[in-house]
C-alpha cells in the first residue's frame, strides 16, 4: 500500500491527493462514496456487536462468576472503558504519524481477534475451577483466572484503541470535502454512520445478553470473536474501492514533529549554555539563549499551528464531561438497577437486565432518520445552513436530554426503593421488586435522543475541527471524552462509596435495596446542570475552522 499521497491537482475526473490501493491517483468515479462506506459501515457495525458483546453485560459477570461486589465492580468496568477509550489517543496519533489508517484497522481488528480469543478462553478456565468444587458450594475463581480475565479484557481495550478512531476516520476520507454533492454525502454519513453502529448495537444487547445469562459465557464471548473475524475479511473485500491519504514521505504527524521539536529545543539550549558560561558576564549572551530557543519553536511553525488547533478545542472537550460521566451509568447502575425488578414477559421469558440497553439503540435507530430526513430540511429553511443546527448547538440539545434523563432516572430509582420497602422484600435482594422493569424505559430513550445529538455531533465536530492530517487523533479527543468520563465515575463511585460506608450505609450497597443509588443520579444531574451553563458560554464564543462554511451559534 502506497504511503504517500498523490499530490495531483483535482480535474474533476481525480480526488485531490488521494490514492488507490496502488498508489496511483484515486478516480472518482471508481474509488470511495457510498460503495465504499458500505464495507467500511459494515466493519464497524460488526465491531459495536462485539465490544459490546462484552461490555454492556460485563458488570453481571463481574458480580457474578466472579463474585465481585457492585461498588468494585462498577469501578473496574469503568476504569476498563476508560482505558479503551483513551487508547484511542495513541491509536490516532499512531495512525496519523506512520501507519495509516487503513493498516492501523487491519492490525487493530487482528488483536481484537486475538482479546476475544482469550475472553472467551478465559470463561473456560473459570468453568474448570468450578467443576472441582464440592457439590453445592460456591466457587471463587482462582487469582490466576482472574487475572487472565483481565488481562483479555485489557488486550480488547488495546484493539479499540486502534480500531476506533481510523474506522470513522477512513469512511470519511471516502467522501471529498471540496465536491459539493461528496460534501453533503459526507454530513450524512456521519448520521448514517451512527445508524449503523447502533444497529448493531441494539442486536448484540438483545441477542448476546440473553445468550450469556441463559446458555453460556463462553459461547456469549466467542460469538463476538467470530464476527469480528469475519468483519476483518469484509474490509478486506472493500480493498480496490478505497480512497487513501496516507502519510507522505517526510510529514510526521503531531506526536513525532513534538518530538522532533523537544529534541532540537533540548540541543540548542544546550549549545547556547555552553557558549553562555565561557562568556557569563555579556548581557546578549542571554538574550541569544532566548533568540535560539524561539527560534527553534519557529522553525517548526507547522507543529504550533496544529498544537494550537487542537488545544482550542480543549473548553468544548472539558464541558463534555460530565456528559460521558452520565453516559457510564447505562451499563452499570441502570443494569444492576433492571436486576431486581420484575422482568418477567408471559410465564416463562425473562428479559435480561443488560437487553434494557438495547432501547437506547432502538430509539437511536428510529430517531436518526427522522432527523436527516425531517429535522435537518427544516431547520435548514429558517437558518439556511445546510446542516440545520450548528455542531455545537446539536451538541448542547444532547446534553440537556441526558440531564433530563438523570433526573428521570433518580426519580424511578426512588420509586423503587419506595415500593421496596412497602412490599417488605428491601433485606430479600434475590426476590425481584414488584415494580415491572419497563419503568425504566423512558431513561433509556432519553438517552438514546441525547446520543443522536451529542455524540453524532462530538463525532462530526472534531473530525471537522482539527487540521486536516489530525482527523483520526481528532475522533481519538472525542473517544477520551468518554474515556475520562469513566475515570471521573469511577472516581466518584469509589469516593462516595468510602464516605458513604464510613456514616453508616453506602449509596452502592450489594443489595441495592439498602443503597441510595438515587441520590447519585440526583448529583449527577446537578453536576451536568452546571456543566451545561459552562458548556453554553464556551460554545457562544468559539469560532469555527472553517469559515466558509460557519457555523456560528
């Protein structure tokens, strides 16, 4: 595969410095569009099956086979999200600065290959440990388990963190910005894109949930490791069709230029110390010091000029916080919340905790065409923007359902404490409140809505907003929202959780009938209120790359 771009004028038959798959200069009328994000949409449709074929039912096997606490275990999954969405970071620049983003994909989609493997294997050690236990005990699983658990877990992790911002990146990459009809397929994609992702999403909560909770752990992770290798063989199919930018000969992306740039600060400080103490008593001796040393920052003009393209999106990112700190409790505190109410669907069928999820995607699934088709045309008309709202705007209205939706969910949550403690089961956890599970449904929709505002946005904004060779680390700074969204809760949970226990009776109890998970919903509210007013004001004053094309709030 070509490492260069082409660096032929576009002449309306060719895309500007873009390549095929051998290194020629990319017809547009047979390489990327539609017929390429086909294959690329596919991949990661796949790829959201299996991450969260593991994920979103990971606090019920941390609780269970593994026998962990709620508390703890709340904070292992969300220090294990967080890491598999900050490794993005590296990915990125990795992908941006020597790889590509399509070697990174392929590489990335053979270890995630690879962690599946293990995760399943690892539920076979852990069934192992079990047979040799005496009839009617409880088996813990052995450290040596455990650890290997993890350590797959962890190697998943690895495999996001490459996979995740390069696949977005190079659907994109497929539709060219400065052709008009390509320009607005490329704002659509976005929104299809995420269609997509949650289609498959909504599938694996149904299906994998109900086949790890009723038949089996290891064939509810080894399923997930199949399909990831056949989505592998997928992208491969869309070889030919693809449009390349890869990295030209010469131009290292952020990381390695910061490098470079260090390394030749470090070395002419050196040199001009040296010739300052042989001459310590000349006064311009220090002001050469302070020449070389702006002139080593000069000399690498191009690396300022992204560093600060990317650092002044950095208020954007902070006041999107709390918003992912939110976003974390739906597959943990929602889900072991689900757990104990009535789940039943006739006599015999009940609906797996982690399947509630799925509504979040439904909602998504449904709301997403609606607004492409309705909301965007108009919106459209009254502003005359051809996106409808602005990023930011679609961004802010996201954040202000998920607030909602935290309050809707303290609400429900007291709700069910309340009618606990009326039916007499709040010291009988196994006994499921009698308060059906459906209750729940409207948080969840709520925060499927906000999704479709605020992460499509995110997602649009810094792939939009970073300079031009950034982009796959641009959707690496909207992952690590999310990344340090999980570090904060899981923060917060381990924080309160200490405080809580100490005064007598922690919010996270095992039994949850004895917890106030209510109350951390209604902090988290009030922390996103406050986040919200932040957010507005920074918003109000950004101002947008691209000003032909402004998108001002």
């Amino acid at each position: 595969m070509a490492d260069g771009g082409a660096g032929v004028a576009a002449d309306g038959s060719v895309v500007f410095q873009a390549v095929d798959h051998r290194g020629r200069p990319a017809s547009r009328a047979s390489t990327g569009g539609w017929r390429s994000a086909f294959f690329i949409i596919s991949v990661e449709i796949a790829e959201r099956f299996s991450f969260y074929g593991v994920s979103a039912n990971l606090i019920t096997y941390l609780t269970g086979p593994l026998g962990e606490g709620v508390a703890k275990a709340a904070s292992a999954l969300n220090a294990w999200n967080g890491t598999a969405q900050l490794l993005p970071l590296l990915g990125g620049t990795l992908a941006d600065s020597w790889l590509g983003r399509y070697r990174t994909i392929v590489l990335a989609s053979l270890i995630y290959i690879l962690g599946l493997g293990m995760l399943a294997f690892s539920t076979l050690l852990s069934s192992g440990g079990h047979h040799q236990c005496a009839s009617g005990q409880v088996c813990a699983p052995s450290t040596r388990q455990v650890a290997f658990f993890y350590a797959s877990l962890y190697v998943v992790a690895v495999a996001q963190g490459g996979h995740k911002p390069c696949v977005q990146a190079f659907g994109a990459d497929q539709f060219d910005p400065t052709d008009p009809l390509e320009s607005v397929s490329r704002s659509s994609f976005f929104n299809w894109w995420y269609f997509g992702m949650c289609g498959g999403t909504a599938v694996t909560l149904v299906f994998l949930s109900y086949v790890q909770d009723n038949i089996g752990w290891g064939l509810g992770f080894g399923i997930p490791c199949a399909v990831m290798a056949a989505a592998l063989a997928v992208f491969l199919l869309g070889t030919r069709t693809y449009r390349y930018y890869l990295i030209a000969g010469g131009k290292k992306g952020l990381l390695a230029r910061a490098g470079e740039a260090f390394a030749e600060w470090r070395s002419r400080r050196k040199a001009a110390s040296h010739e300052h103490g042989r001459d310590a008593s000349s006064e311009t001796s220090g002001l050469s010091v302070v020449d070389e040393e702006d002139q080593a920052v000069v000399s690498n003009g191009d690396f300022v000029k992204e560093a600060k393209a990317v650092l002044r999106l950095f208020p954007i990112w902070a006041t999107c916080l709390i918003y992912a700190v939110a976003f974390a409790q739906s597959s943990t505190f929602f889900t072991k919340q689900a757990s104990t109410l009535d789940r039943r669907i006739g006599d015999r069928f009940k609906v797996p905790p982690a399947a509630l999820q799925s509504f979040i995607s439904i909602t998504i699934v449904i709301f997403i065409p609606i607004y492409d088709r309705v909301i965007v045309p108009v919106s459209r008309r009254y502003s005359g923007r051809p996106s409808g709202i602005t990023m930011l705007q679609r961004i802010g209205t996201g954040m202000l359902l998920s607030l909602l939706s935290m309050v809707i969910a303290a609400l429900v949550e007291a709700r069910r404490l309340r009618i606990a403690r009326e039916a007499g089961v709040v010291d009988e956890p196994k006994v499921p409140v009698p308060m059906s599970l459906w209750w729940m449904v409207p948080q969840y929709v709520l925060f499927g809505a906000a999704d479709v505002f605020t992460m499509v946005g995110l997602q649009e904004f810094f792939y939009d907003q970073v300079p031009d060779k950034l982009r796959s680390l641009g959707l690496a700074l909207y992952l690590s929202i999310f990344g340090v969204g999980s570090f904060i809760s899981s923060a917060l949970v381990s924080v309160i959780d200490r405080v809580t226990t100490a005064r007598g009776q922690s919010w996270f109890a095992n039994n949850l009938n004895r917890g106030h998970v209510d109350y951390f919903y209604w902090l988290l509210a009030a922390l996103s209120a406050v986040e919200l007013l932040a957010y507005v004001f920074f918003a109000v004053i950004y101002k947008y790359k691209n000003k032909g094309a402004v998108h001002a709030v």
